[in-house]
C-alpha cells in the first residue's frame, strides 16, 4: 500500500466516525467553493485556476471563486489550505513549489505529501533555454561548451530557488557539469526584461513567457526542457535530442489539492468535476494558451507524481548547496 492510499485509508476510516462529515459529504457542495491561488495574478497557475473556476459550476452547481494569497514562495497561500477545515470549500492549485519548498526552508509550516489530498493533475509547462543575441552560442551544445571555457562568466535569472526554471537549470547542471551563476528575481516579467536587455546571458523560462521575445528575435531559442518538442516552437529541439541525454526531463506542473481530512466523497466529487473541465474543449484551450499542456487522470497519479517530484528537488536543492537556506 502506497503512503498515500494509508493517508486516505486512515482520513476515511475517521470520517465515517464523525456524523457532521457525512451530512455535509450527501449536502455538498451547498455554498461557494474558494480555489486560492499562491501567487499573483495574471501568472501561469493564476490562469489555471480562473479556467477551471469558470467551468466547475457548469458540474457542482456553486460558485467558484479564485483568490490569490501570494507571498513567501507560494508558502503563504499553500500552508492556508493545508490547515484549512477539510470540507472540500478551500482548495489549492500549486505544483513545483510544493516539492522544493520543504528543503529549501528551514522552518516550513505543513507536509505536503502528508497534509494535502491530490485531486487531480491541472497542467504542465515546459521551460525554454535561450540565451541573448550576444551569446555567440548557435545550440545547447555550443552554450554548454562556452560555459565550460569561461567559468563563472554566465548567469541566469528565475523567480526562486525550487522555481521550475532553478530547477531545470540545476539538472542541466548536474548533467553537464557546468555552473551558471543564478539571480533570483520577484517575477518572470522582470527576469524577462533583464534578460532582454543582456544583463542575463541565459534564460530558463517558461514557455509562454519566452515566446513573444523568441519570435522577436530578441532572445535566442536553444532547447526546450520537456521531453517532447513544444508545438509552439517545433523546430527547437528538446534538451534530451541536443545533449544526447535521455534522461533529462525538468517540467512546472500544477495540481489541484483539498486539505487532508475532506471527505473521500468529496475529493471525488471534485475530480470528476475538474476532469470534465480539463476535457472541454474551451478549457483545454485557455490553459494551452496560457503555455501549458492540460492533463487530468487519476488522483492516484498526482499523489505519485507530487512524492516523485520532492525526492527528485531534494536531491537538485543539495547540489545545488541550497537546502535549508530560507
């Protein structure tokens, strides 16, 4: 049995215990449901979430209202949920912060894995690497091969330590052997501007954020950190094709999260209800035009992809020597 089917084997047998649950279990949803946000508006999960609010009524008969709690790398917003009551009107979406954050704080407020029930798969965004017209670095091997004859010389700018693009950066890392100088910055719009400027030599940005500068010419594509090419830029290849490395795979992913506790019949009444808005067509579309791909499946798969996801940024966040640095 897996650690997550125990949580919910333990979190269903106390329920069954507690008449009030059960009431609300039959009753729900009887009053608006509230989808926070860690982050601020207009951003990736920010968009996200507005797609999935907008449809969910159309399933649960309530309102769905998107709030953002932004502040403290998503820590804020996420550990409300996490001690929110669990009658499934409080729900997260989040992704990357949620298995890099344990390791990067040294006082972080809940467990993840342990105090949120996954409900369902959102999306996935690849990141870019590009790097400034100056650069004279044509592909990802030509820019791994300058890096490694100038250390020191190169740096990088994300919106944090354990950002999906820190994150992607330290795998190429880790891969390669080389090391880029990492600047953190409060958003991508500003990581964004310096890098267009050529104060950053090279970008690990998330794709929608990139692509406007990309067709511009004003930022040079090399590779793409997924493991398929992006439709969106067809003829860049992905890091794995350039480099030769199988292997490499460093995504953002965002997943839609009740408070451990909620009622298993209300977990899933919430998934079978974000699984017909990821299916709708006019869903699917906001949130591939928001840069990300929609997923969907089972809880099961989000539960095994959020454990996986904190084993593979623990060991990124060591090398990196930035455990416990928050």
């Amino acid at each position: 049995m897996t650690p997550y089917k125990f949580r919910r084997l333990v979190a269903g047998l106390t329920l069954l215990a507690t008449p009030a649950f059960a009431q609300s279990s039959d009753d729900y949803p009887s009053r608006p449901i509230h989808i926070i946000v860690p982050t601020a508006a207009a951003g990736s999960i920010d968009m996200l979430a507005r797609a999935l609010g907008k449809h969910l009524p159309q399933t649960l008969g309530r309102p769905v209202i998107v709030e953002n709690r932004p502040g403290a790398a998503t820590n804020i917003g996420s550990d409300h949920v996490a001690k929110a009551p669990p009658d499934g009107y409080t729900l997260l979406i989040n992704g990357a912060p949620l298995a890099a954050n344990p390791w990067l704080f040294k006082k972080f407020p809940f467990k993840p894995t342990s105090d949120l029930a996954p409900v369902i798969e959102v999306g996935e965004i690849a990141n870019v690497i590009t790097v400034h017209p100056q650069v004279p670095a044509k592909s990802l091997p030509e820019l791994i091969e300058l890096v490694r004859s100038r250390p020191g010389d190169f740096n990088y700018g994300t919106t944090g330590l354990g950002s999906s693009g820190h994150l992607a950066a330290e795998l190429l890392g880790q891969k390669t052997g080389i090391r880029l100088t990492h600047v953190t910055y409060r958003g991508n719009a500003q990581a964004a501007t310096d890098h267009i400027a050529g104060i950053l030599q090279v970008g690990f940005v998330n794709l929608p954020v990139a692509l406007p500068f990309i067709k511009d010419q004003r930022i040079r594509a090399l590779a793409v950190t997924s493991s398929k090419r992006s439709k969106m830029l067809p003829d860049v290849p992905t890091v794995a094709e350039a480099l030769q490395l199988p292997d490499y795979e460093s995504l953002g992913w965002f997943g839609l999260f009740a408070p451990t506790g909620t009622p298993e019949a209300i977990v899933e009444r919430l998934h079978d209800a974000a699984q017909k808005a990821l299916d709708d067509a006019a869903v699917s579309s906001s949130i591939r035009q928001a840069g990300a791909e929609p997923l969907g499946g089972s809880r099961q798969q989000l539960a095994d992809r959020l454990e996986r996801e904190t084993r593979i940024a623990k060991q990124l966040i060591e090398f990196a020597g930035a455990a416990n640095s928050q």
